[in-house]
C-alpha cells in the first residue's frame, strides 16, 4: 500500500502545470479526510525535504497551495515515502530483535552468575571440609601411628658384670 505523501507526490507530477491546495487534493485523491488532514500530509512533505516541491505561501483563510518540481520524480522512483516507511518499519524490527537478543544475553548472564554463586559457595565449603579433614588426619596419624626410631636399632644388651677399673686396665711396663 502507498504512502498517502506518495500519493501526493504522483498527483503534483501528473499535473505539473498547475498549483494545488489542500481543498483540491481532498477533492481528487482522499475524499475520506478532512482538509486538516490533508493539510498536515503536506506538511509532513515540508518537513522532511522542504524544497521537494513549490510550496506556496499560506493564505489568510489557511489554504496551502503546492506545486509540482522536478525533484519529485526522482523521490518517487527510488521509493518515495513507501520505502522510507518500510526501512523505518525494518530497523524498528531490526532493533526490537537486538533489544531482545540483549536482554536474553543478559538473563543467561544473570543466571550464570547465580549459578556460579551457588557452585562458589560448595566449593569453598569442601575446600574448609577437605582441609580440617587434612588436618584431623594429620593429628591422627601423628598421634596413634608414632613409630619409634629406635626399635629398629635396638639390640639385646647384655649386662656386662661390673669389675674393678684397675684388674681391667693393662700395665704399662713404663709405669
């Protein structure tokens, strides 16, 4: 469906030879508006590209006469307002489905990040549950399974009688 500026814009360049207001394009192309109306889409024209066609001033009674110029073909053939429209329409779609796409990447982030608590949480408990047991092991094992360095070297000794010093001792032939 065309754009009802696109309309207008085929009107004026259909009847170049003349000037038009909004009275006359309600007549012709859109029975169905008031003149406001038909007013306003012309000056939704200004608007967007002001010398796209002859703009007249405003009477005092608040008539828009407009006429057509040489831009207006050109504007329609590479789509007028129609293609404008639809790449407006486009980009809105364009920029809702990134919108969209942003809030689940978020939302899968934030569920991340919860679960990434959740597991932060266990593992620092295990890792306090691993070392007190570590130690409780440690204590235990020093405590209850001590080996004597010794027992290994031990030998039976047997006890030597107790003689005198001097029997013992050898003579010196010097002495």
């Amino acid at each position: 469906m065309k754009d009802n500026k696109d309309l207008i814009l085929e009107f004026l360049s259909e009847n170049r030879d003349r000037h038009f207001d909004q009275r006359d394009l309600k007549q012709k192309l859109f029975p169905e508006l008031n003149k406001d109306q038909v007013k306003e889409l012309l000056y939704q024209i200004i608007d967007f590209k002001s010398n796209l066609m002859r703009v007249y001033n405003e009477s005092n009674i608040g008539f828009l006469p407009v006429q057509y110029s040489g831009l207006i073909d050109n504007f329609i053939s590479n789509g007028g307002f129609t293609k404008i429209e639809s790449d407006l329409k486009f980009e809105r779609v364009k920029e809702l489905e990134r919108e969209s796409k942003k809030d689940k990447i978020l939302d899968l982030d934030l569920k991340l990040k919860r679960f990434e608590s959740k597991i932060g949480k266990k593992l620092i408990l295990a890792g306090f549950i691993i070392t007190f047991l570590s130690f409780v092991i440690t204590v235990l094992t020093l405590e209850f399974w001590q080996t004597d360095d010794n027992k290994n070297e031990q030998k039976s000794q047997v006890e030597k009688p107790l003689s005198n010093n001097k029997e013992s001792k050898p003579k010196d032939s010097l002495n």
